[in-house]
C-alpha cells in the first residue's frame, strides 16, 4: 500500500509542476511572439526593427506597418 500512495504523490507531483512550467511559460512564449509579429511587419513594410520599436529607412511605407499591426491586434 505504501508504494501505491508513494506513486500517488509522484503523479501529483509530477502534474503541479507542469502546470507551473505552462504557468511561467505561457506570457513568455506570447511576448515573444508578439515581438516576432511587430517585427515581421517593420521589415515588410520596408522599416528597421531597433530599440523595440519600428524605424523608419528609404522605402518605408507607415501605412503598410499599421495595416499590419492593425491585423495583429494581439501585437503591441
């Protein structure tokens, strides 16, 4: 009997800290995202990505990037 109860609280154990994994992970993974989308449309519309924000260069068309952020809403 004391095996099966020593498993039990394995099993527990072993769920709690996956769900802590997901926990912390979740935000960090959807930040890094975000940034992903913000940057992929600074560089479509002909712009930098520096210093977290979109920089414009020769050919740098702003209605295009906000066109895109606007269709990423969850890109900020």
């Amino acid at each position: 009997m004391k095996e099966a109860a020593g498993e039990a609280n394995v099993t527990v154990l072993t769920i709690l800290l996956i769900g802590i994994v997901a926990l912390v992970a979740t935000p960090l993974i959807t930040s890094i995202m975000n940034s992903t989308k913000n940057r992929s449309c600074c560089t479509n519309a002909g712009g930098k990505w520096s210093g977290n924000k979109c920089v414009s260069q020769a050919g740098y068309d702003a209605a295009t990037y906000n066109s895109c952020i606007k269709d990423n809403p969850n890109a900020k």
